[in-house]
C-alpha cells in the first residue's frame, strides 16, 4: 500500500511538472520505528507519502529537503537526545536515524523501479554511496544487470551478495572505511510485493484480503463460484482467478491450475472454501509446491482426514504434509468475528514472510469452518 502510495503521488507531482524529492532511512543506531529502506517522498508543493519515522520527523524533513538537497544529494542524522545541534523532534525510541535525501534524476530512477517492481513484478538494487569521497550518490540496477555493475570497487556488494540481498529481502551495509560509523556503502533491495494467494471468494475471504493490501501485498482470490469472484466483492484484489473445478476428476484440471496461477516459492496461500472435495483437490496440488506459507481453514481432524486420502497420492506421510501446512490456519487469538479470524490468519503469514518465529501450541480445532 505504501508503495503504491509513492507511486500515485509521483505521478501526479510528474504530471503536474512538479519537483519531487526523496527522503530514505539508510542506517540507525539504537531503536527507531521505521528500518534502512524506509521512503518518504516530498513534492515542492508540500504533499508527501510514505513514513521514516514514528511520526516524528516527516513534517521537519519534508520542510527542509528542497533546501538540503539544492547542491546535490544530502546525509542527515536524527537523534532522540536533546544535546547537540540537533532540534529535539521528539524521538521516543532513544536511538539515532541517518535519512539520506535526494532529488532530480536519481528520485526518478528510484521511483521507477519501485513501479517496474509493482506492475511488472521487477527485482532490483539500490546501491547508495554514503561516506566516500564527494557527495552521496545511489544507483539502481536491475536484476538483470547486476552482471555488469558488480565488483566495480572493492567496496561495493559483490554478486553473490547482491543476489542475497534480493533473495532474503535484507540491507546489507559494509562499514570498512567508514566515517563516524555511517556506513561506506548499502545495498538495497526491491522486491515485488508479497503474493497471498486465497482459495475461496466467500464473505470470510473479504477482510482478509482488505488486510493484505493494508500491508502492501497483493491478494489473488480464486474461486470456481462466479456469483462471488467478482470485482464488487473485493476491490482490493490484484486479481481474481476463475478456478475450472467443475469437474475435479478432469485429467487437464491438475495442467489448468498450475497455468492459470503460475505460483512460485515466495508465494503464500490459504484456503477456505468451504468444500471438502475442493479442499482435497487444492492440498494435493499445493503440497507439492514449494510455497512460503501454505495454511487451511477447518479443524485438525478434518485435514487430517484428508491429507489421509492423498498422502499416497502424492509421495509424502502425513507428517510430511503438516510441516508444510499449517493446519488449523492462523494464530490462536481468538474468532469472534471474520475481522479477528482475519487479522490471525494475516498476522501467521506475516510471521512466516518476516522469519519471525511464534511458537502456539495450537488446539487442532481452532480455526473452525
């Protein structure tokens, strides 16, 4: 969502023939609420979009960047303590920002790489020349030229690391040479947004897939029920599949499925559609794929039942299957209400992207259909 937030407004400031200017989180020390990779973009006439901190900063820096960035791009650090030069702006996490400020050329070739990210699923990334000699200065490469543009220096990300940084989705900063411990140079990724695939367009499906925008990901619903996969009912989705399960005995069904969504291992997918024989179909197609996140709605012992009746089918024990699944979909926080069986089933997924680590001993009935 916050990307795509940047995005409009760079169009609109662009076609207005406005100046635009962009502020990045690119080190810190001690705690803050936003980490390196972090954008806020500015236009000369005051609207911005996106977040560097808590709230503290955006207004400050968004006054000044135009005149820190006249000469070129501009380093600036932010403490929360109230001695020194600095303004106390009011920090609370007790730790210190460096916001990197930029505008002209280099805040476009940032933003379209954001778009290329967004629209065409693009990888790239930043390298940002902090503490050299001259001016800080970024460069965006794509993924397909990061060949060409690695082990120009000695300093600068080698390919392996590049790959790795796209690959894990992380910032990694190398600190030989560096000045008043900002580091010399910092690769950045950028990544197309997390895919959630959600098998089931009933009402339960809706604020999930409201949820995931709100992070920035991008919903797919599918479902063979053409009443309720329609653009009414999830305005949010990026798009909404059409699933062939008329007939599921079909020998072309397991060939249509995997070339109608073409899934691959960063994606994540729940399902929640309500039928047993659909639900079979789906686990014995995604189990086999390598997905990032793989949950289902229903009590234990009736996906135990079912993984009973495929196991044999697709070369897995049962065990086997449930360390790819997770069974009963979602944190157990609760289900009041389809918003709080949403928010547990957004909040495991995001657990499972982050590499977070939530150890809930789960009752096998939770969350029930």
């Amino acid at each position: 969502m916050e990307t795509q937030q940047l995005i409009e407004l760079w169009k609109r400031a662009r076609n207005r023939g406005e100046n635009v200017y962009l502020a990045t989180v690119v080190h810190i020390v001690g705690s803050s609420y936003r980490k390196p990779g972090t954008r806020m973009l500015v236009t000369s006439r005051g609207e911005r979009a996106g977040t560097i901190s808590g709230g503290c900063l955006e207004a400050e820096v968004a006054r000044k960047i135009a005149w820190f960035t006249r000469n070129g791009a501009f380093l600036k650090s932010y403490r929360s303590s109230f001695d020194g030069d600095d303004v106390p702006y009011g920090l609370g996490c007790g730790g210190t920002i460096w916001v990197l400020m930029e505008a002209g050329d280099s805040v476009d070739a940032m933003m379209e790489a954001l778009r290329s990210s967004l629209e065409r699923r693009a990888k790239a990334v930043v390298l940002m020349s902090l503490s050299n000699d001259g001016a800080p200065h970024t460069r965006v490469i794509s993924e397909a030229e990061i060949g060409a543009y690695a082990d120009s220096s000695p300093h600068e990300p080698s390919i392996d690391q590049m790959k790795l940084v796209l690959s894990e989705n992380r910032v990694v900063a190398s600190f030989e040479n560096a000045i008043q411990g900002v580091p010399q140079h910092i690769c950045m990724p950028v990544i197309p947004p997390q895919r959630l695939f959600v098998f089931g367009a009933g009402d339960d499906a809706q604020p999930i897939v409201r949820s995931a925008t709100e992070l920035g990901w991008e919903a797919i619903v599918a479902d063979s029920r053409s009443h309720l996969l329609r653009q009414e009912r999830f305005p949010l989705a990026r798009h909404l599949s059409p699933l062939p399960l008329g007939n599921l005995a079909s020998p072309d069904l397991d060939y249509e499925l995997a070339e109608n969504l073409r899934m691959n291992e960063n994606d994540c997918a729940i399902i929640l559609t309500h039928s047993h024989a659909q639900d079979r179909y789906l686990l014995k197609n995604l189990l086999i794929r390598p997905l990032r996140y793989l949950g289902i709605l229903g009590p234990r012992h009736r996906t135990n039942r079912i993984l009973g009746s495929i196991c044999s089918e697709i070369g897995l024990s049962e065990q086997e299957c449930m360390k790819r699944l997770h069974a009963p979909v979602g944190l157990d926080i609760g289900k009041d209400n389809p918003a709080i069986i949403a928010l547990s089933i957004v909040a495991e997924v995001q657990a499972q992207v982050a590499g977070v680590s939530i150890k809930v001993e789960k009752s096998g009935s939770e969350i029930s259909s």
